[in-house]
C-alpha cells in the first residue's frame, strides 16, 4: 500500500514538471508573436529553431539579418536567438519567423526609450543630402537637418562630412521608418548648462561694465558677456526719478552696473548704487523756511512781528 502511494506521488510530480511544456506545445501560434528559442538546425538557406510547440520554426537567410554580406555559417545549433512569427504556416506545417524584424522591432523600442530619455548620442556623419546629414544608429538610418546640427547657420554641409557629433532623437516614428535626430538640441543644453554655472559664480555686490541691450517700459536689459545678462530695472538707473529708460539710456550704451540680486538664474542690477549722492541744488529764495521746532516763517511774517499794535 505504501509502495502505490510512493509510485502514485512520484507520477503526480513527473506530470506536475511536464505540465508547463505539455500546455505550451499545444497553444495556438499566431502571427506576431516573439520567441526566444534555441537553434536546433542550420543549412544554407535557413535556421531551424525549437518553438517547444507542435512545430518547429523556420527563419529563412533572409529573414535571419538585413547585413547582405551576413552567412548563416556564423550560426551554430544550441545559440539562443529571439524572433517573431510572421506566417502561422509555410505550407510544409512549418512556422515562419523573421529575427530581423524581431530585432528591429526592439530596435525602434530602444529609440523610443532613447527619445524619450534624452539620451544623447555620439555618431559619425556617414553621408551628406540637401537638407542635412546622415548618420546610422545601430544600423538604422538617421537624418540630422541643417537646422538641427549647429547653433549656428551652416552654410556647407560637406564639411561636417566623418566628423563626429553628440545627438538626441526628436523623432522616432517605426511605422514611417522615420528617425530624425538634434545635435542642436545638445548644443544648446550644454550652453546653458555653461551659462547657468557662469551666473552661479556671479556674486551680489560684483561690479561689471555691460551694454545696452534692450529696453522695455520696465528696464533695461545689459548684456555683461557674450551668453550673460541682467536687468537694470528702471527705479535703479539713477538717482533721479525718471519717467522713461530712454530718458537716460539707448541701446548700445556703455553703462556700470553692480549686482544687487541672484535668484533662480537670474541678475538683477543696479546702476543707482554706484553714482555719488546727487548734489542737492539751492533753495529758491522765495521757498518757505523751516525752523528747528517746524514753525514756518516767510519774510513778510517777519516783518509783521515787528510791527507794533
């Protein structure tokens, strides 16, 4: 009795290890699907691999790599490869799988991630078009736009021909094909990251000599380098109360500034606190003078005290 009961537990669990592989030779394959699966079978024109299913999976030599100078010689029975079905059945009960696509697919998922990561690229610019440039990421094929490769115009593209440059994705479109990408949109992180470490350096109280350049109604902004400005506001321009920027200053002007505020990136200065008190201009002689006990006297009071009643 013992002994069934050893022999019944001992096949429960033999069934219980099969369970998994017995259910999945009998799922229902469809197009699309991906498996990552073993080679069981190399020829001259096609890989076989084990589906762990009711049948075995086909990957033609052309549906192995898009590399024309690729050979399935560089594939060995026992290498673990990922593919995706892209016909349920090639008439011989056989399913056809494309590890091309496969890896195109995780591909164009990668650039997705790349995208939206920002990750930034180092690439060599493999061709030159009428728009802009050509460079290949991970075999795929990018386009940089003139626009989108300098901070600055770019007036002959050949020069940047096997040049290297650092890039983002901005667009990644699988179904067009379509990958664009911005060494622009680098550029200009990397300026502002320079910009912002410039301006953290700046310390209130530092005195610069900028230029005017421009004016609004409430100011004037100065431009202290060639990536670094602030704002004169209107009420520290001069001592004097004006009524206008242009009252004092025009676009272009040298002016002396000192820092008065550095918050969040931004400088505010003041050309007020570096101008000697003004001169204070005399009284006219008909101005009411003021006593020590505040009593105002005019020159006829005091001519009308002497006089006696």
């Amino acid at each position: 009795m013992e002994e069934k009961e050893v022999l019944n537990t001992e096949t429960a669990e033999s069934m219980d290890d099969y369970k998994e592989s017995i259910d999945a030779s009998f799922k229902k394959i469809k197009e699309g699907d991906v498996f990552t699966c073993q080679v069981v079978g190399v020829s001259e024109t096609e890989v076989t691999v084990d589906l762990n299913s009711y049948c075995e999976g086909i990957i033609k030599k052309e549906e192995f790599s898009g590399d024309p100078s690729f050979s399935l010689k560089s594939v060995n029975v026992g290498d673990t490869v990922t593919a995706v079905v892209i016909s349920e059945d090639d008439g011989s009960g056989n399913v056809l799988l494309s590890k091309k696509q496969a890896d195109a697919d995780q591909t164009w998922a990668d650039f997705a991630r790349m995208m939206e990561d920002g990750t930034v690229l180092t690439l060599k610019v493999g061709g030159v078009v009428n728009a802009g440039v050509i460079v290949y990421v991970d075999g795929v094929r990018g386009f940089i736009p003139a626009s989108q490769l300098s901070l600055t115009y770019v007036e002959d593209l050949n020069e940047w021909l096997n040049k290297t440059v650092e890039a983002k994705i901005i667009t990644a479109d699988r179904d067009k094909n379509r990958l664009v990408l911005s060494a622009k949109a680098v550029a200009q992180e990397k300026a502002a990251e320079e910009k912002a470490n410039k301006i953290n350096q700046i310390k209130i109280g530092d005195v610069f000599e900028g230029t005017v350049d421009k004016i609004t109604s409430y100011g004037a902004f100065i431009k202290l380098s060639d990536d670094v400005s602030g704002l004169l506001h209107i009420s520290q321009i001069s001592q004097k109360r004006i009524k206008s920027v242009h009252e004092v200053l025009k676009e272009g002007d040298t002016v002396k500034v000192k820092v008065i505020a550095n918050k969040d990136g931004k400088l505010s200065l003041s050309a007020k606190a570096l101008q000697e008190n003004t001169e204070v201009s005399p009284m006219p002689e008909d101005t009411p003078k003021y006593k020590s006990d505040g009593e105002a006297t005019t020159t006829l009071g005091s001519l009308l005290a002497n006089i006696k009643l």
